[in-house]
C-alpha cells in the first residue's frame, strides 16, 4: 500500500523515494486509522519531503510519537543565514518557553513556528490560546 500511494503522489513521473529506515517506522506503527489514514501520511510527508526523499525527518507527529527512541535534531539555515535548530516535540511537552522561542526565531510566523517545533499550525493555535498568547 506504501509503494501504491508513494506511486500515486508525485507531482511528475518519478514517485518519492523513500529512506529503508522511513519504510521501517512505517511497518511498525499500528494503524488505528487504517487505509485512510496511511494515505494521509504518505502526503503528508510527501509535501514536508525536500526534493521528493522521505527521510526520517519528514514523519508525521502520531507515527514518531509511537516509535520508541526516536529522537532528532536538524539544523537548518533560514532565508537570513540563521541556525533553526528543528527538534521533535511531544504536543504535551511544548512549553510556554518554548512556544515563545520557535515564534522568536520566526517573527511570529506560524507555519515556520510549526516546522521548527514538527507540530500543526493548529497545536501552535491551540498552544498559544492555552498560554494566553497573541
């Protein structure tokens, strides 16, 4: 199924490639929302993919949260030469702090925010209501 919806996402005639360890994760998670929701992790991670290569780091929260030991940290250069250091966060464990960091770091950019903390727009939303902010 992996292999039919990799198939049927690319935006040309070559499909993503996907990294063995990615395949892995994929196997081993169990799949509460069965067809349906593997079709929305192969798109979604086909969109976060940097030059159609799904790598590790492109996994949605659910499937990381529920891979033990899985930890990771990226660091990228945004558009001023800036060091944004991206690490996986547990939805519960974002802090106010830590909010206020990722949203520092952006200017107030949600979608960055989101990218640098591997959460939704909708949990910043949600975080920020919750902490009183903006």
């Amino acid at each position: 199924m992996v292999h039919y919806f990799l198939n049927h996402s690319g935006e040309g005639n070559v499909p993503p490639v996907m990294d063995h360890e990615v395949m892995e994760a994929l196997c081993a998670y169990a799949w509460p929302g069965n067809i349906r929701q593997l079709k929305n992790v192969i798109e979604k991670m086909v969109f976060h993919a940097d030059d159609a290569h799904i790598q590790l780091k492109d996994i949605p929260f659910e499937i990381q949260s529920a891979m033990p030991n899985f930890s990771m940290r990226e660091e990228k250069m945004d558009e001023n030469n800036n060091k944004i250091e991206r690490k996986v966060f547990r939805r519960k464990n974002i802090d106010k702090s830590t909010l206020i960091q990722a949203l520092n770091q952006t200017n107030g950019n949600i979608t960055q925010a989101a990218r640098i903390l591997n959460i939704s727009r909708w949990t910043i939303y949600n975080k920020m209501r919750k902490f009183n902010l903006g």
